[in-house]
C-alpha cells in the first residue's frame, strides 16, 4: 500500500525487514550516542582549569571510562545532550513505525496480522467483541513521550556564557522519562513481534480482492515496449483499471476486450503480465542485503 491505497504486492518478510534494517541503524546510532555523551570535564568555575590541573581530570576520566572533554566551560557543552536525546527521539520513532503498521494491519477490513489475544483478555469494558491493538497503541503514546523530550534538550544547548541552571529542571525531568519510557517501549515492542499473530490467507485475500489492478504499471511498461507513448499507455491503463476499480471485472479480462491494448498484446502475453511470482523475484536479493544470505 502507498496513500492507505493498494499499490504492488509485497511480501511481508520484505516489510519486516524493512523494520530490522532500521532497528540495526538505530542501535549503531545509539552506540555512537552513547560515546558522544560520555565525556568528563573538571575543568574549574569556566573551564579554564585555575586552580586545578588538568592531569586530575584526566585521571578520573580513565577512572570512569570516559573521554575527556577537550575543551568546556563549567559544564560539558549540551549538544552532546541533545544528540543523544535526538537519537532517542529517532528510534521511538521507529518504534512507532512498527506499532501503527501493526495497527493497520489489525483494523477489521484489513485483519492480516494482529497482536495476540489471550483467551479471557477484554478489548472493550462495553463491547465484548473486541480485539483492540491496546499493546501497539500505547506503543505509539510511548513514543510521543520520548520525542518530547527532544525540543527541551535542543533548548538546552543555548546556555548564557559560560553556564547558567535553566538546563537543570529539564535534564532531571527528561533524563530518567525518557530512557526508561524508551526501554520499557523496547521491551514491549519485543513482546508484539515474538507474539504476533499473521494470517497469510487474508494477505492472498486482499491481493486478490482488487480484480489485478496491482499489475497496472507491468501493463504501462509492456505497452510503451510495444511502441506506444507513455502517455497513450497510460491513459489505455487506466481506462480500464478504473472500471475494475468500479466493480465493473477484472482488469485482465477488461484489457482482452480493449481493442487498442488487445492490438498490441496477445492474450497470452496479457496473462503473463499477471503473474504474481514477477513481483517477487528479487526477494532473495533484499533479504541478502538486509540479512547477508537469502
């Protein structure tokens, strides 16, 4: 789907990939953050180390496994803050990535995954009936929570001259909210995705439910092959892909019947271009960029 509108068909090992692709990165960007904000800095009243030596820095630097500052005022310099809170921001945002595709896919009209449903679990206090996504909607409340944390670390960078304590409130609020809101959020994704629940018929189903109007642009670049314009194939496949999308048949019965498009494709040739495995063919190629074997 692209727009909420069907588009080509994919597979969903592809999509799932797509989400441990971004999880991977998102681990590489929280190690990087991590080294970025771990720095130590002794440094005196303004950074200018007057009435310390700089080697006790350095010393309880090693002590603690962080890099020395280079160069501070009284503090560390906060955009390192504001990196890592950016981070933060960025993979709640992946979390609840992951959370709303679950959630469409769970909508009755669609159903072709869900989060699991324990036998005895409510859905509704009112309507019994229901199976609510409830896991992957706090998911994405979670995530509004940890990028809220973002602007005020932002804000934090702009510290008049060499210190003053505006920053303070904020870091002892955003500080412990959002780590532990992200970790608790991490841990709760990992429980939807070892449990969810896929239903492969309903995926054939919705497939199949739209008359092959997934194969229209196959149809275009087969026409314009076949020396028609662009333009023109366009105009020939959508002509009739809008009766399918009306109920009126099935686009490749409605393409045989189509004097300009049967003139220059067979029905043979048309039948071919419907063939649902042409969409998948360089899954293997994905999965080996994302996976590193097929």
């Amino acid at each position: 789907r692209s727009h909420g509108i069907h588009a080509e068909p994919t597979t969903f090992g592809v999509k799932l990939a797509t989400f441990h692709a971004e999880f991977q990165r998102a681990r590489k960007r929280l190690e990087l953050a991590r080294e970025e904000v771990a720095t130590c800095a002794i440094s005196g009243a303004v950074g200018t180390f007057a009435n310390i030596d700089p080697a006790i820095e350095a010393h309880v630097a090693k002590k603690l496994g962080l890099q020395v500052e280079p160069v501070s005022t009284q503090i560390i310099p906060r955009d390192r803050h504001a990196m890592f809170f950016s981070v933060l921001g960025v993979i709640a945002s992946s979390i609840e990535r992951l959370a709303t595709e679950v959630r469409h896919l769970q909508r009755t009209e669609v159903l072709e995954a869900e989060e699991f449903f324990s036998a005895g679990q409510k859905g509704s206090s009112a309507m019994p009936h229901k199976r609510n996504p409830v896991l992957t909607e706090n998911l994405t409340g979670l995530a509004r929570l940890v990028r809220s944390s973002v602007t005020p670390a932002m804000e934090n960078v702009a510290l008049w001259h060499e210190r003053d304590i505006s920053h303070s409130s904020v870091e002892r609020g955003i500080g412990p909210d959002a780590t532990v809101h992200l970790d608790f959020a991490l841990h709760r994704l990992g429980g939807v995705v070892e449990n969810l629940v896929i239903y492969p018929d309903a995926m054939i189903g919705t497939i199949n439910s739209m008359g092959g109007l997934h194969n229209s642009q196959r149809i275009l670049l087969a026409l314009v092959e076949k020396g028609i314009s662009r333009e023109d194939s366009y105009r020939l496949v959508q002509r009739n892909a809008m009766r399918t999308w009306n109920k009126e048949g099935d686009l490749l019965d409605l393409l045989k019947q189509d004097e300009e498009v049967s003139s220059r494709l067979s029905d043979a040739e048309l039948e071919d271009l419907f063939d649902l495995d042409y969409h998948f063919k360089q899954v293997d190629t994905i999965f080996e960029r994302v996976f590193g074997r097929a």
